[in-house]
C-alpha cells in the first residue's frame, strides 16, 4: 500500500481535470479518466465505422451491455441479471417509486436527508395516487441515537416502501443498510420494501449486496466510479423483480412474436430499460472502474478515503471558527462544515473557487461539503485548510 501512495502523483495524470485545479467535488462529479474519454471516441468511431444503424452494431450494442452489466455487478456482489442500465440515480429511484402497485392510503417513509429530486417524485406520487408519505429526522442521529431505532419508530403497519440513502449526501452518515433492511422485511406480517439511493456509496464502499437483501439499489458510475455522465444504474432483487411493473418501456424492456409485436418483458434487469442509450459510455464507465481496481481493491481504497477524510476532519476541527457536522472522524469521503463566525458559506466557495480549490454548498443543513477520494492528495487538503484559515482572516 505504502508503494502505491507514492504512486499517487503519477496515477493522478490519468485524470485530465486534476492538472490545474485542487478537486473536492466527487459526491457531485468525479473526474474521467483519459482511458475512458478515448475508449467513449473509439466507440463512437467504431459505430460510425459500422454504420450507425446496422446488424453489426446492434450485436455490438449486446454485447457491450453484457459486459457493462457483469461489470456493475462484480462490484455491487450481485448476479448480472439483476441490473438494469439507467441515466442516473433519479431514473433508477423513479423505475420502483412508480412501478409499484400504489393504493390510496399506502404509506412511504423517507429520512429528512433525501435528495430534493426524489422528494419531487414522492409528492407526484403523492397528488396521483393519494398516498401518505412522512419523514424520519435520520439527520439527529449523526452524532448520537439510531437510525434503525429512529425509523422502526417511524414505520407504519401500512408502509409499503422506506426510502434512504446509504450514504447520506449532505453530512456524509452511512447508515447500516442491512439492519435497515432486516427491519423493514420483518417487523410486519407484509414486508416492507426498501429502496436505497446509492449515489454516494457506489464507488466508495465495498459492497456485496445481495447479503443486505435490500429491493432497490439506485446508483450512478458519474460520480465516485468517475465514469461519463448520463449513465447510472438500478438493481432491482430478484425477488421483487415480478411485482415491479415497468416504468419506461422501450424496445430493450419487451419480448416479441415472430412478428415483432410485443408479448411480454425481458426476464431480467432489462424489463425496465428503454430503447436507445448513449451505448459508448459503456466502455467509458467500464474502463474507469477497470482502472479504479488497477490501483486497489474496493476494501483498500475505501479504507484510504477513510484515511484521507479523517485528516481534513481533524484539521478543520482545530480551527476554531469551524464546526464539523460530524463529531467523530467520517465513515465516508464526505466532510461537511460550518463556519461560526457569521461569514457566508457561498463567499467561502467563491473565494476557494478563485483559488482553484473546488468545494460546494448545502443548502438543508447549511453547511459547506468537500469530499476525498482514494486519489486525493495530503497536499491538497493542506491548501484547502490554508486558504480556508486565510479567508476566515480576511476582515
């Protein structure tokens, strides 16, 4: 391990967007690699050469889905069949949140730390179908109580769905998953389903999935994977999978007669999936993660951003006119906090930004997030405390 730190610096230039810039915005964009920007142009080129639309490409078409769904999975710990390509994290929460049979009534539980885009949909969900929907105040539990406590407080005989992020974006908690799940499938006579945002986790945690028992998993290869933009993912559990009716439906979702009417769904992941997709973003994304597992496995990379976190935490900590939401060292790579003294977070970002120094806003709790990554750099956090110290001193 100790060889492939030092490494570091030269690992860096395979990403082009670190050159000229200090970058801790990964939980909002990770940087692509230059093997996945020049396998995204040769696969354009490829299709071109092919002939766009043609027998040729449409096995080429198969064949890289194939290969980016084993890929997906070897790192989430499920079976491929299991996984249905999707644009992002909202897509993937919005195939179950409106595939399932909703009765007026029915109730859905949220934590108070969802992503305002899923929000939305609940509350469609909501006007449509006159369901119930709560929050659970999971944010109070970041330095003391249970998550798992606070929301068996919070479920309803009649909830039919929870919905939490496993990481939550805006302190950076991770919430025990399993237990969650546990909890959810057996404290009612009818289960409970669990669907889980994974934008923050995909890409940070070792995971093996299939071992939570979760239902939805919903996750995006654009940010932590730092894969293109505009290709995510779903894994819907097999056991669910029949209940769940299609979302979207394309050409990709349907089984047809000899005909080519359709008959029926795919019987896999690719049930909800549509008809035309950006399909060379698929090498994209496989060649990140491809060079992700180059450098270390999923255990030792997660451990460095845990490493990497706790160096920013503490050194922000001794800084007297910051408060770190978190009062314990992060489990992830998300670092929020706050300053004390009365002077604008937004000013704040706009005086690291003119430094190159890129961090972000948030607005519910106000606060300020940088993220690490296992490629980030001592050095780095170093000048972003600095320059965080000089803009604190400024009158």
């Amino acid at each position: 391990m100790d060889q492939k730190i030092s490494q570091l610096s030269s690992y860096r230039q395979n990403f082009p967007a670190l050159a000229n810039k200090n970058y801790f915005n990964y939980g909002g964009q990770g940087p692509i690699p230059n093997i996945s920007l020049q396998a995204i142009y040769d696969s354009y080129q490829k299709v071109q050469y092919l002939g766009p639309f043609s027998q040729k490409v449409s096995e080429w078409v198969i064949n890289e889905a194939a290969l980016m769904r084993r890929a997906i999975a070897a790192e989430l710990g499920v079976f491929p069949d299991t996984i249905t390509l999707t644009e992002d994290v909202t897509v993937g929460c919005n195939i179950p949140l409106w595939g399932l049979d909703w009765q007026a009534g029915d109730h859905l539980l949220l934590s108070d730390c969802e992503h305002p885009g899923v929000i939305a949909t609940i509350q469609e969900i909501r006007r449509r179908f006159h369901i119930e929907f709560s929050t659970c105040p999971i944010m109070e539990t970041l330095n003391e109580g249970n998550p798992v406590k606070v929301i068996k407080q919070n479920l309803r005989p009649h909830t039919k769905l929870l919905i939490i992020s496993h990481i939550l974006w805006n302190t950076g908690q991770v919430l025990p998953l399993t237990e969650i799940v546990k909890l959810c499938h057996n404290l009612f006579p009818s289960p409970i389903k669990v669907l889980a945002d994974a934008a923050q986790s995909v890409g940070v945690l070792p995971l093996k999935l299939a071992e939570t028992e979760v239902d939805f998993y919903a996750f995006t290869g654009h940010k932590w994977w730092c894969g293109p933009e505009g290709l995510g993912g779903l894994y819907v559990s097999a056991k669910v999978r029949e209940n769940l009716s299609p979302t979207f439906i394309g050409l990709r979702s349907i089984l047809r007669n000899k005909i080519g009417k359709p008959i029926g769904w795919k019987p896999d992941g690719r049930r909800y999936e549509i008809s035309t997709s950006a399909y060379p973003l698929y090498s994209g994304l496989r060649h990140a993660i491809s060079l992700h597992n180059q450098w270390g496995t999923a255990t030792e990379r997660y451990e460095r951003i845990k490493k990497l976190s706790a160096y920013l935490w503490e050194n922000l900590s001794e800084i007297p006119e910051i408060r770190c939401l978190r009062k314990a060292k992060p489990e992830a790579g998300l670092v929020s906090f706050q300053l004390t003294n009365g002077k604008s977070h937004e000013e704040l970002v706009d005086f690291l930004g003119s430094q190159e120094i890129l961090v972000r806003t948030i607005l519910d709790p106000d606060c300020v997030r940088a993220c690490v990554h296992y490629f980030s750099l001592e050095a780095e956090i170093d000048k972003l405390v600095i320059a965080i110290k000089a803009f604190i001193s400024r009158n």
